[in-house]
C-alpha cells in the first residue's frame, strides 16, 4: 500500500512522512488534460472535470475515527494541479471526511489582480446553481473534510448567486494564494459553512473580484489574512453564529452600491485589525450591521478621504461619534480595538481630573497620555476602564482656555 506524505492536518500518529511531493498530477498539454499518479501511470484524459474530480477520486483511502467516535473512510492525498487553464463543464466534489491538499503553481510570491496563479480553472455553470468546487459532509452528521487549497485562480460564470466557487462545508479548510473571479455575474466567490464553533477557515492571501457574495461566512471560526475584494456586491458577509479574526480586509469598488462588509445574525463578535476601503466616489452604505450584532475594529481608512457625513459611510447606528484620528465609533455597536488622539481642556487652578473617552471595546492593556502643552506638564498618573482614561494631577493646572492639551494612546 502507497504510503502517504505529510499534510498539515496529519498530527502525531497519523501517516508515515515521506519526500513525495504527490499522490496525483494533473496537468494539460497540447490541448488535452491528464491525471497520472507518483509512479507515472497516467490515469485520466480529458475529463469533463479535465481530470481532477479522477485524481482526487484515485487517492488512497484511510479509514479513522474523529473524536465523535464516528467511522469515516475517505481519500487522503496531495494533488499537484500544474501551471495552465483547465475548462472544466462538471463540479468537482471533494468527498465527505477527505484529508486532501489541492497544490496548483503560483505566478509569483502574491497574487495580484492582473497577475493571476500559473494555474487557472474556469466553469461557467450557466443557470444551473452548480458550484464549481463543493466539500460538504454527506451522509455524516458532521463535515469531516479537512482541506487544503493553494495557488489557484478559478474563473466562474453564471447567473445563480447561491452557486459558489468554492462550496466549503468542512471541520478545516485553508486557502492560501487563491483568486476568485466570477466575470461579472451573478454567481458567488466563497462559502464557508461550518456545524459549530469547532470548525476552523483560515485564508491567507486570498482576492476575490466581481462576484455576488465575495466571501459568505455562515459558522465556524475563521482566521482571515491579507483578504482583498473588488467590485463584489457583498464584499465580505458574515450570517448567523459565527466568530471571525480578520487580520485586514482592502475593498475597492468602482460602483457606488455596493456593500463591503455585512455582519448580521446573533453570533459572537466579529474582530477586523484593520479595514481599507477604496471608492471612486462616495457610496451610499458600505459597512451594514444589523440585529445587534458587535464589529470590533482596529484602524479604518476611506478613500476618498471627504467622506465626512458619517451615514454616508456606515448604516443603521444612531449616536455615531466620528473620533479625533479619524476612526469612528458606534453606540457601543462598533468599537475599536486601538485609538489615539489630542484631547483638549480649560485649566481652572482646581480641577485635578481630566477623563478622555478612548471609544475602544473594553478596558485597554495599554495606554499612555503626554503633555502636549506648558499648562499640561506637571506630576500626574493615569488609569482607565471600559469607557475612558483618566489623567489625575497631583497639582491642578493653571486656569486657561484650551490651555491643557494631552495627546494619548490606547490598545486592547
């Protein structure tokens, strides 16, 4: 029996590792696809699927038992897709409870809009609601699958919204160097649809462009990094329960209608370090959040930069407050996980207190105030809560008008 090579899903005590750099190739030359195996035998040709449903469904089985104690039987292997476009006319179906990596060559050290992965899949599925990759947990209770996508660029047309790209119902799946474009149409990018909490989405280094959904996250934790979106009508969506950590998102959109970001059902918060969102002109609502749901953010930034009517920019909050550096906090609805800016005060030869609201999510870890004025030097100590700092003197200031100024920062 073929031995199988390390995959970043196998821990301690799974396959035995080994240098092989493969299971299956696919590869396509003078105009024809193939399949062959780590020995050479070629095993597929021109499939409807150009050969790659045929290599995942050629990869040996394990037989494992999940900590649900759940019997599952399913392909484990690597599969190395080789630099060329295949047209495939049929999903592809990554079979419940697989371990499977799908490598294809990457066009550089990171993707980028107009320099798209060495390896290109494209599917139009027409009105048919077909998804051009599917992983679902068939007839377990539980999905099972633990996938791994990397350098690979789909094309996908269509005009049913709810057919994906990438149909991901998995306990894992990572995604690294992957672009999606679905040309314009109605069809979707990705769906990442997990059972509970336990099921983890990392992508990292991922762009999708021209697609209903741009990336739609139903449960389940992800882990986002480097995630660019264009001219998506939902940029990023995030229903129901789940908890996403989003290390960055940069939208840009060349129409004005469209969303960037929309978080609704009852989950956990959603954490975004740091949102980019470019326009070519001001939009109507690119941020929504509805259903009292929390979005917690680090910096954001607007392009153009006169977007200073706050319900221009983000919808449904009341008592929106537009921050000194140029952030934005809503109702305690949206809040920030870091802030700085200069707070300014009337000296009165008594007041010894001065409280600067810091609008971030909870009580910051770390915080600090400087003097930015003569009146504002002297012995003073600072503490702080969920709401504010507070710079207490050991000796009132003078009295003045706007003769106390202290610049700060704070980090959760």
């Amino acid at each position: 029996m073929q031995q199988l090579p390390y995959y970043p899903f196998i821990t301690r005590g799974g396959p035995v590792k080994r240098k092989l750099t493969y299971d299956a190739v696919v590869y396509t030359e003078d105009g024809h696809y193939f399949a062959e195996d780590a020995d050479g035998h070629i095993f597929c040709q021109d499939s409807p699927t150009a050969c790659i449903q045929e290599a995942i469904n050629a990869l040996p089985t394990m037989t494992y038992i999940p900590s649900s104690g759940v019997t599952v039987t399913a392909p484990v292997g690597k599969i190395v897709i080789r630099g060329g476009t295949y047209n495939i006319n049929q999903t592809i179906t990554i079979p419940a409870g697989s371990i499977i990596s799908i490598v294809g060559e990457s066009a550089g050290a990171a993707v980028q809009w107009g320099g798209y992965n060495a390896t290109v899949i494209n599917y139009n599925s027409g009105s048919s609601g077909n998804n051009l990759l599917t992983a679902t947990a068939g007839n377990y209770s539980y999905p099972y699958t633990k996938l791994w996508l990397e350098n690979l660029t789909f094309f996908f047309s269509g005009t049913a919204n709810n057919a994906f790209a990438l149909h991901l119902h998995a306990h894992t799946a990572v995604l690294r160097g992957i672009q999606v474009n679905c040309n314009n149409g109605g069809v979707s990018g990705i769906s990442l649809s997990g059972s509970d909490m336990e099921d983890t989405y990392e992508l990292d280094n991922v762009q999708v462009a021209w697609c209903y959904y741009g990336v739609y996250a139903y449960q389940g934790f992800g882990d986002f990094n480097n995630f660019e979106t264009f001219s998506n009508y939902y940029g990023l969506y995030v229903d129901w329960q789940g908890m996403f950590k989003v290390g960055g998102i940069h939208s840009y959109h060349s129409f004005g209608n469209f969303i960037d970001i929309y978080i609704t059902g009852s989950g956990m918060p959603i954490y975004i370090d740091n949102i980019m969102i470019e326009r070519s002109s001001v939009p109507s609502s690119p941020v929504v959040v509805t259903n009292g749901r929390r979005l917690i953010i680090g910096d954001l930034t607007f392009t153009p930069s006169n977007w200073n009517v706050i319900t221009s920019a983000f919808d449904n909050f009341s008592n929106v407050t537009l921050l000194s550096n140029g952030a934005y906090s809503y109702n305690n609805t949206v809040l920030l996980v870091r802030n700085n800016g200069t707070a300014t005060f009337s000296g009165n030869d008594s007041t010894t207190q001065f409280t600067i609201a810091h609008g971030l999510a909870t009580t910051p870890n770390k915080y600090f105030v400087t003097p930015c004025s003569a009146n504002a030097s002297g012995g003073f100590y600072v503490t702080a809560d969920s709401n504010n700092l507070y710079v207490n003197y050991n000796t009132a200031p003078p009295s003045g008008t706007n003769n106390v100024v202290l610049c700060w920062y704070a980090e959760v």
